[in-house]
C-alpha cells in the first residue's frame, strides 16, 4: 500500500462510520462537501482545511474511482486506510454519544 505520508499527492481513503465518528482524516473537522459519489464511495472535501479524501461504506470496497498520479500516467485506486484520529489527541473536539 502506498502511504499518504510520504506521497502527499495521493487521496486518503477511510472508512464512512470512522469520518462520521472523527471528522476529517487531515483536521477532524466535521462537515464536508460531496464532491462525487459513485457505488458507496464519497469523494469529499472539507470544509475547513479544503483537502479532499474518499470515504467507503465497508472494508471490503475497492474503490470506484481512479485518480492519476501525474506521474508516468498511471491511475492510482486508494485502499482504506486506518483513520489518524486527532479527535483522541483533543478531547474536546469529541463528539458525545
């Protein structure tokens, strides 16, 4: 899997139920526009630091949608990746039960 971390050009791709528990997988913020949706894949952006990232409905989903990489022309499909949780590092941005 390639990682976001060292290829910040690539879309981060998480889970929808981690998105609606922590927010944004960048700042956690929890409002975002749809930007595409397509098979149980939302494209998002937020709102608040206007990066975009995908969401999918289950683990199991591949992911839809393509994106290329600029880079050699190849097509690069995001896999699910763990969400960073700032929310745990600032318990006051967490949403209650």
């Amino acid at each position: 899997m390639i990682s976001t971390k060292t290829k910040p050009y690539l879309v981060m791709a998480i889970l929808q139920s981690d998105y609606e528990r922590y927010g944004c997988p960048y700042c956690g913020y929890t409002h975002s526009e749809i930007k595409l949706r397509h098979h149980g894949s939302d494209y998002l952006r937020c709102i608040c630091c206007k990066r975009s990232f995908l969401t999918f409905a289950s683990k199991d989903a591949q992911s839809p949608i393509g994106f290329s990489l600029h880079i050699g022309g190849k097509e690069y499909y995001p896999e699910i990746q763990e969400h960073p949780r700032p929310r745990e590092k600032y318990p006051w941005l967490r949403r209650r039960p």
